[in-house]
C-alpha cells in the first residue's frame, strides 16, 4: 500500500501531516506506539524541512510519499524549495544534563528520528533535497 | 483549524498544575512556553504538569520543559509530570529523559513528590 500528500511549508501543517501518517499506519494495522514513534520521526524530519530549509515560506512545498510492502515502511520527503538542505548526521548521543543546564530548546529532533528510524539518508536528486527514512515494523 | 494545544492553569496554595490537552509540536510548544515564562511561576513550590490529555509530544515540546528545567531547579521549584500516556512517555524514554525528569503515574503522587 501507499499513499502521498502535499504540504507547504507552514509549521501550521505538521497537524496534517501526523494525522496523515497516523491514518496510514492504523489502517496498516500497527500498533499505537509504532504508530506514533513513525509520526514522529517524519514530524521532526518535516518540521527541519519547514522551519530550517524554507524558513516558513508557505510559498514552497513538500512532497510526501509512504509505502508499506509487508513490513517494510519506505518514506519519502522531498523539498521542492530551492536552498538544498543536507544536514550533518544527528548526535548520536546527546549530553542532556548540559542541554537542561544551558536551557537549550533544540537539537533534539533528529537524534529522535536516527533512534526509531532504522535508515535515514538526505540526498539531492533534480536540484531536490530527498530525505528517505525506512525502518521495518515488526 | 483551532489551536491544538491548550494550556489550562489550576494555582493552589504553594502547586500550579498546568492541565496539557492536545498535541505539543513546533507549531504549539509556544504556548507552553508562554505560560513556563510567567515571573510567578518561581512563587510556587511545585509545578505539576497533567499530562493525562496530552497525546503528543515532538523535540520542541521536549525543548521547552529542558529550557526551563535549570531556572525552576535554581528557584527551587519542583517540576513533576504525572498521568502520562505510553505513547508520550516513550519519546522521553527513547532520548534518556525519563530519567532526568520527574516522572510519576497518579496525581496523588505528583502532589507528595
């Protein structure tokens, strides 16, 4: 199964991406703690997109594609703004009794995506910035 | 599309209990945040954070606790997150935080942390 949306790029739109996400994989039939480690991994992985890549411009969009082929989930996030977007690999462990101790907001999110995540990869394809995320569901 | 997070205040005696009801993203974590960064917060004793109705949280929800985390501890005002869903609980689990906040099932727990 597969499925796809469009979104620009407004942080007003993760809403619909989760619920999208969410949809997909409940009707896949996982459970609610899958379901919601996956919606948030593409949440942080969009949210980049939006806030970092395309500094909120609602005039840009992004591409999102899901595919379940029996357990094995492939997304597929691409931006269509024009500032390629190929962030450095997430910390692999951050020291988060010094993130409490500056009283740092961020650096977080992708930490989050490389530990639910089984692959993530940014790569640029047609002047694109694609982030493909995969991880087997069990 | 109404807002998705809402941030309700219950003061009592030296506790503030913040009711979340909703999901806390990068669109909502600024309304947490805003009430975090309150100046009477740092009267009270106790911050308690209800957590029964919040059904999401992403990194900047995270964010907000952890930046406040050191200015409450400076003040000596305990943050406590009770009644947390699974699902929620897990994204503190997978990055370690479960561990360096204080997290407890009941409310009745919440109040004799």
């Amino acid at each position: 199964m597969q499925d796809h949306i469009r979104i620009s790029c407004s942080r007003q739109n993760l809403q619909q991406v989760r619920d999208f996400v969410r949809g997909f994989l409940l009707a896949a039939q996982r459970s609610e703690l899958v379901v919601n480690q996956v919606v948030l991994a593409v949440d942080e992985v969009v949210a980049n997109f939006i806030i970092h890549a395309n500094g909120e411009d609602a005039n840009q969009f992004l591409d999102l594609l899901l595919v379940l082929s029996d357990h094995h989930l492939d997304i597929e996030i691409e931006d269509h703004g024009s500032n390629l977007f190929l962030p450095q690999g997430a910390t692999p462990s951050p020291d988060l009794r010094e993130y409490i101790r500056q009283g740092r907001k961020g650096g977080m999110g992708m930490t989050l995506v490389s530990r639910i995540m089984d692959r993530v990869e940014f790569f640029e394809r047609n002047s694109h910035t694609i982030c493909h995320l995969s991880k087997v569901l069990v | 599309m109404g807002p998705i997070m809402k941030v309700t205040s219950q003061p009592s005696a030296d506790t503030l209990t913040l009711v979340l009801d909703g999901e806390l993203d990068a669109s909502s974590a600024v309304v947490l945040d805003t009430e975090l960064n309150k100046p009477g917060l740092l009267n009270y004793r106790k911050v308690l954070i209800d957590c029964q109705r919040l059904s999401y949280i992403s990194s900047a929800g995270l964010g907000v606790f952890i930046s406040h985390l050191q200015r409450l501890q400076d003040s000596d005002v305990k943050l406590v997150f009770y009644n947390m869903q699974e699902k929620v609980f897990n994204v503190f689990e997978i990055l370690g935080l479960d561990s360096l906040m204080n997290i407890v099932p009941t409310a009745e727990e919440a109040q004799a942390a």
